[in-house]
C-alpha cells in the first residue's frame, strides 16, 4: 500500500532525504565512495558448468561474487555507514533471471510485454503492475529493478520493442512512469532506460543516431522528461549509441545540460553493461556509475584523483546522488531481504488483467466472440497446447509454473538463451471455458492438414508467434516458420478463421483479407491462456489500442531497411560477438515518429496507432472545443452497441502548419445505451515547440486543429480552438 503526500510534505520528506544522504556520504572514505559508482557483475557463469563461447566476456565467466543474490549487478555495502549492498536485477516484464541460469530455479510473475502494458492507456493499471514487481523484487532482496524502457519504437523491426512502451511521446512517458513510480514505493529503486535515442538493436554498440535538438526534445527527449516527472526514478541509465558524434554515456549535451541542467534531476547516471567509453570525459558529462565491463574506466578513479584529473568533490557527488536515491524511496529503511512472503495469486491477477486490457482486436468480421453455436473448433499451431511466448533477452523472466523452449535454428548460447514459452496454455483454458464444444488440435506443421481440419470445423483459431530479442532485430516483417502460408491456408479453407498474434512487433498480414479476425496478443505473461480464451469466448471485451503503428508495407517507413542489418551476418543474442563497423543513423522523420510519419507523408497503415475494436460500438457527438491559456475537449460519449465495453478516446492537437499529436485520452467504460459527457484536457507539454533560435520552448499563438477520435487519423470529432502565445518554458 503507498500513499499520496501532499506537495508541501512531499518536498519536506525529499528534503530530509537528501539532508540523510548527505550525512551519510560525507561520513564515507574516498575508497568507500568510488566502491559505489563501480559495479561488479552479479553473477558467474563458470560456477554453473555452462559451455561458453569465446564470444562471451570476461565479467561474466568469473564467479558469482560473494555476497550478490545471482543478478545483472551488484556493489558491495558500506556496512560502516550503514549503506546496503546494491542488488541489481534485470525487469519491466517481472524480476528477470536471464536463461535461468542466474538464480536456478528461480521463478517470478512473467507480466506481459510493455508493449501490452502500453495498449491498455490505463495509468492506474501501469502503476499497479509496478507495484507488483517491487513488491516481489523486495521479497527476493533485490532493491535495483533495471526496469522503465522509456525508448520510442520508432523501428517495428527492432528486436526489444516489447520492452518499450510504443511510439508516442507522451503515452510511453505516462505508462512508463506510473510503472516506476509502483516500483518504487516498494522501496525499491527503479531506472528509465536507455538514455536516449536507443531505437534498434543492430549496431547498437557502434552506431550514432544524428537528430537535431528541436525534435529530439520534442520526440525521445520529451518521453524521458515526461516519464521522470511522473516517476521520480533513482536512477537514468545511459545507452550503449552514440548520440550527434557523442557516445551517450559522455554526452555533455545530454547528460549534463538536459538531464542534470534543464530538468534538475537529483539521482544518478548508470551507464549500460558496457556503455562507459572513459574516465574523465565520462564523469565530466554526467556519468555517475559505471556498470560491469571487461576494461573498466573507473577502476583508474582514486588514481586520477590523486593526479588531479577528477576533482574528490566530483566523486563525493556522484556517491550522493546514488545514496540520495536509495534515501528517496525508502530502501534504506526498508531494506530488500530475500526470502519474504510473495502473493503468486494476486501477482497473476495483475499480469492476466494487464493481459486483457493490453490485447487489441484488429479485425473482426462477426467471428468473436465464439458463438455458442460453434461446437467444432480447431486451434492450430503456436504451441498453443503448451503455452504462451515471451521476449528474450535480459528482461527475461521465468514464470511461475514452468517454461518450455524453442530452440528450432539455435545453437550455442543462443540455444541456451532462447526466448521462453510459458506454461499457460490457450487450448486447455478455451476447452475449460467451453466444454460444450469440441475443441482439436493441430501442431500446424502440415499447411494442407491443418487446412483440411479447418473445413471440416465451425471455428478455425489459428496461433502464430514470433520471437524477439534483445541483440538482434527481425530480418523479416512477415512470420517465421512458414506461418503465413499456414495461415493463408486455413483462412482458404474456412473464412471463419480467427488468428492469435504473439509477437513483440508489427507484422505485415498477406493473409488479412482471407480470415475473419485478428487478435494481437502480444506476449500476454503469467496467465495469458486463460486470458485470450476469455476474450475469445466473450467472458471478457477486448479494450487494448495500438500503441504503435503497424505499416501496410515497409517502404512506408523512413528507413524501409533495418540500416546496418545485414541478413547473411551471424546474428546472437544480446549482441554478443556480433561485430558491425560504426554507421551514422540518420532520421528523416525527426520529432514525427509512427503515426505522426504516417500523416506527414499521407501513408495509409494496415491500422493505425490507437486502433482497436470491441464487442460493442461508441459514437461520439456534440464536441465543444476551449482554448486560451489551454486547451480541452468536452464531448458526449455513448455506448450504442448490445453490451458492456471500455472505448478509448483520443485527443489529437496539431499546432499552426504542425502534425497532429496525442495530447490526451480517456479510457471510459460504459453499460449498453449509456452516455457520459468526457472532457480531455490536452497535456500542456505538447502544446509548445522547442525553439532552436531562443534556445527554449514556446507556443505559437493561432487556431490549432484538434479531433478526437478512436484512433490516429480517425477524426470522429473534428475541431479547432484557439490559444493564446505561451513564453520561453512555459507549462513544463
């Protein structure tokens, strides 16, 4: 249970924690001050008779350190002082334990993709699914969750997008901050990663993404300062790319202007495993801790120190910051010990309720929800008689129950790492839903088999994954496996198909037009069989809204190919061994990531951001638009379908001669025939523009076009309203 404190107790209560934290760093040596901004792997992997490739580095090989809990990072306590050791773990989908070889037999609550997170546009459930992961992390001892991917999906190949909360400034800001902002009154410290402009996974050690400032403030930038307003994380962590010829982890521009300078954030700079390309630089820039590395930087500190190349005040700085955040959530006093009590059962209530509200209805032409005349049905493919896919990579989590691989064209380490199908099966939850009905199944190996199993059925569902990583982004749009052609097949034989997605990105569908629905499951956690079949079967209405944009073609995008993506390049997880020469990463679309792309250029997508339908209809009417120093729109919103559902709506405000943005949206749910007047106040921060002559942001004066409407592009309610100029910073 957390509570809310007022603004005047809240600055009393940050004060009394920095005033602690000072005390506590100035009764630190030099030594026990440079200890805490150097972190050592948290685990060991020759200890665990695993075969290592000669690709794997050297901090990970050595043993588990005295003392760590098995995880991404650990540093010793400061026992004297009474500073507790940092205990670091992987997380956003649950505390992670990477192949299951860090903690053995470790399990955790596997939430859904942040993606499904992000789809549910529900704040409350964001901060409630953090809560959740800091309350188990603190029942395990670790008191660091490496959690809040605050990076826009601006590539849908790109191999961890599932970690990130979608394409839209504002709406991964918000999510990804009520999430912290759970985690954290747990007492746990939470980060926002990857700071910043980490868009794909190819090339991410070497390339640099190049954008001029006004749309990096008013894009990527913009979701780290909305997301760190609303979630007051303890720490940022830096990316491994660099940013306009600069390495992001000693980047003065980003690190010391903009996030220390412009934004006043009191905690501490990580870098990335690996990230940290210096010293002095690094330290001058803003980076406050260097994280595990083969050829550490800060191991040469005290000595640098003593030479007079980093001053005993920088470091006593950087150890403040780093207490000053373990002070500001409690981790001090409350501190993480392993073996506490965790609830499994409500903890999968949380992730099966992220799960319904995240998985968005794509198409539907009358086949769902399954009508209780379908008495044949036959569920083909996807392991859907085993279970459901997760992501790969570090945010792995083994979930509770049990795990199954897929290891089809791995080897290696990469067999090892492979990402993990959790054992909540969609074909055992459907047959317990409906036991009236005759439910089959096939693996979907033979195409022509399943096809013929189809014709046969009054329902064909047909399951189809695609695996993703962190290291490597898709080579391909399309399914793996084969599955499009199986489910061409199916839709051939028996238009009454619906078809389940479990993946982590956009895919493009050749067979749309030949199945009746489309349900995006993404990777739906700890219980998400039980929770496609009750959206299946109408127990529950489907409620989740795109949070990216999914493109009819890949020529539609900026970058039609992956730059720096070579096919016939070995490929392995977390980028291990993988070498790709340095590549500038350029970005035509500046601020207009996603949708805003789409109406720049007058592309139509295979369905736009914010789309999703329902088991009902809503129609809107009677909007009335007030502008001024603000802007909101008051309107009527009326359930006019045969029963209970939650639409979604969405403000989009363009500024004079601008593109529309989400400014706003309200998730509303409503009986059958119900009406409700809604009002959508537009955040302040997407009314102005950063000015790069003034050096600051300002609002333009003038009629901004506005609508509202179920999806980007939609304009169910048309408008404009005026308002007034805004000075430099204003509304921040």
């Amino acid at each position: 249970m957390t509570t809310t404190l007022t603004t005047a107790a809240h600055a009393q209560a940050l004060a009394d924690s920095d005033a602690r934290a000072k005390a506590m760093v100035d009764a630190m040596t030099l030594d026990e001050q440079i200890g805490l901004m150097r972190t050592q792997a948290g685990f060991g992997l020759l200890s665990l008779g695993i075969p290592l490739p000669p690709s794997v580095p050297e901090s990970m090989r050595k043993s588990t350190p005295p003392g760590a809990l098995g995880s991404a990072g650990y540093v010793p306590a400061v026992e004297r002082v009474g500073m507790p050791a940092q205990q670091m773990s992987d997380a956003s989908l649950g505390v992670g334990n990477l192949g299951g070889f860090l903690r053995r037999g470790d399990e955790a609550t596997s939430l859904p993709a942040t993606l499904a997170l992000a789809a549910t546009f529900d704040l409350d459930l964001a901060r409630a699914a953090g809560d959740m992961l800091g309350a188990e992390a603190h029942a395990k001892g670790f008191n660091v969750q490496l959690a809040g991917g605050v990076n826009l999906t601006r590539e849908p190949r790109n191999g961890r997008n599932f970690e990130y909360a979608g394409e839209d400034p504002l709406l991964a800001g918000q999510i990804v901050g009520a999430q912290v902002a759970g985690i954290q009154g747990r007492h746990v410290v939470s980060t926002v990663k990857h700071f910043a402009l980490n868009a794909q996974e190819t090339g991410r050690f070497v390339h640099d993404a190049r954008m001029d400032e006004a749309a990096l403030r008013e894009s990527d930038l913009l979701a780290f300062e909305i997301a760190i307003a609303r979630g007051k994380p303890g720490s940022v962590m830096c990316a491994y790319n660099r940013i306009n010829g600069l390495y992001a982890c000693e980047n003065p521009f980003l690190l010391g202007k903009v996030l220390k300078g412009d934004w006043k954030y009191p905690g501490w700079v990580m870098s990335d495993w690996g990230a940290s390309h210096s010293l002095a630089p690094s330290l001058a820039a803003g980076l406050d801790q260097e994280s595990p590395q083969d050829e550490p930087y800060f191991g040469g500190l005290k000595a640098a120190v003593e030479r007079g190349e980093v001053s005993a005040e920088r470091v006593r700085e950087a150890a403040l910051r780093i207490v000053r955040g373990f002070q500001s959530v409690g981790a001090i006093d409350h501190p993480a010990t392993p073996g506490g009590a965790i609830d499994k059962d409500a903890h999968a209530e949380i992730a099966e309720r992220v799960a319904l509200q995240g998985m968005v209805l794509l198409k539907n032409d009358g086949v769902l929800p399954l009508a209780t005349k379908v008495r044949k049905i036959v569920v083909i493919g996807g392991f859907a008689d085993r279970g459901v896919l997760s992501g790969g990579g570090s945010s792995q989590v083994m979930p509770y129950g049990g795990h199954f691989l897929d290891k089809r064209g791995r080897e290696g380490i990469a067999a090892v790492l492979s990402p993990v199908y959790g054992l909540s099966s969609p074909l055992e939850a459907l047959r317990a839903l409906r036991p009236d009905a005759q439910i089959i199944f096939d693996d979907g190996g033979d195409p022509a088999r399943a096809a013929a199993l189809a014709k046969d059925a009054d329902l064909a569902i047909v399951f189809a994954t695609r695996a993703e990583e962190e290291g490597m982004d898709a080579l391909s749009p399309g399914l793996p496996y084969g599955q499009d052609e199986l489910i061409a097949a199916v839709g051939a034989a028996n238009p009454k198909t619906a078809v389940v997605l479990e993946t982590g990105n956009p895919i493009l569908m050749p067979w749309l037009s030949k199945v009746g629905a489309v349900l995006q499951a993404w990777y739906p956690g700890q219980r998400g069989g039980p929770a496609i079949a009750r959206i299946l079967t109408g127990e529950v209405s489907p409620s989740g809204r795109l949070p990216m944009t999914f493109p009819a073609t890949m020529e539609q995008l900026p970058r039609p190919q992956v730059p720096g993506l070579d096919p016939t390049a070995k490929r392995a997880p977390l980028g291990l061994g993988v070498k790709v020469a340095p590549f500038a990463l350029d970005f035509p679309e500046g601020a207009d990531a996603g949708y805003r792309w789409f109406e720049r250029t007058k592309a139509r997508p295979l369905f736009s951001f914010g789309h999703g339908l329902t088991y009902t209809r809503f129609g809107y009417s009677k909007l009335a638009a007030q502008g001024g120093e603000g802007l909101s729109a008051t309107f009527t919103l009326t359930n006019t379908g045969e029963r209970a559902g939650a639409e979604v709506a969405q403000l989009y405000v363009a500024p004079p001669g601008g593109v529309h943005r989400l400014a706003g949206w309200a998730r509303v749910e409503l009986a059958p025939g119900e009406s409700r007047q809604v009002t959508i106040t537009a955040d302040p921060r997407l009314l102005l523009s950063w000015d790069a002559k003034a050096g600051g942001w300002s609002r333009e004066a003038g009629a901004y076009d506005l609508y509202v409407g179920k999806a980007a592009g939609s304009r169910d309610l048309p408008g404009k309203a005026k308002l007034t100029a805004a000075t430099q910073g204003a509304s921040r």
